[in-house]
C-alpha cells in the first residue's frame, strides 16, 4: 500500500476514484502521459486493494475502496501514536540527563 501511495499521480487518481466511479480513459485525459501509463498506475493501485475496476461494455471503471483507505489511514494513525511515543521519551530522557 505504501508503495502505491507513495507516488504523487497514484494519489491524485486514488482522491478521484474515491470520490466517485471513472472510466480509465476519462482519468487518462487529465494526465500529461500515455493511457498506458496511467492504466499501470491504476494497476499498481488495484494490486494494492485501494481501487476495484469493472467492466462496462467497452469501459473500465475504477472505484475507490473505502474501506481500504480506512485500513491505511488507522494504521498510519497507530505508527504515528508509536513514533510520538518514542520520541517522548527521548526528549524525557535528554531532559533527566
């Protein structure tokens, strides 16, 4: 999941996506890159299970996953509790020392 977020056009579809159903060319068009290159992004955030796509006569549609984004989104909040954690206790320990 990082992966696929981590890159800035991946993210930018992802909002789209989720915010409502897109035709893979629709999303294309607002790209300065080939349809190719962003149906490898939307493959990279497929594999991920962040989007779902489905056949609609000749159409790809992409669609958000919700859930998915919730499940990233309570991790990331878990790492951060850790981190901010950690780093407490650091800056208690620096302060004792």
């Amino acid at each position: 999941m990082f992966h696929a977020l981590a890159d800035r056009t991946r993210r930018d579809i992802l909002r789209r996506v989720l915010a409502g159903e897109h035709s893979v060319s629709a999303l294309a068009e607002s790209y300065d890159m080939s349809f190719a290159a962003v149906q490898k992004h939307v493959a990279v955030l497929e594999r991920a299970g962040l989007l779902t796509k489905r056949r609609s006569g000749r159409q790809q549609l992409a669609s958000g996953d919700v859930e998915a984004v919730r499940s990233v989104s309570s991790m990331l909040d878990e790492l951060e509790h850790i981190w901010r954690g950690r780093i407490d206790r650091i800056d208690t320990f620096l302060e004792e020392h």
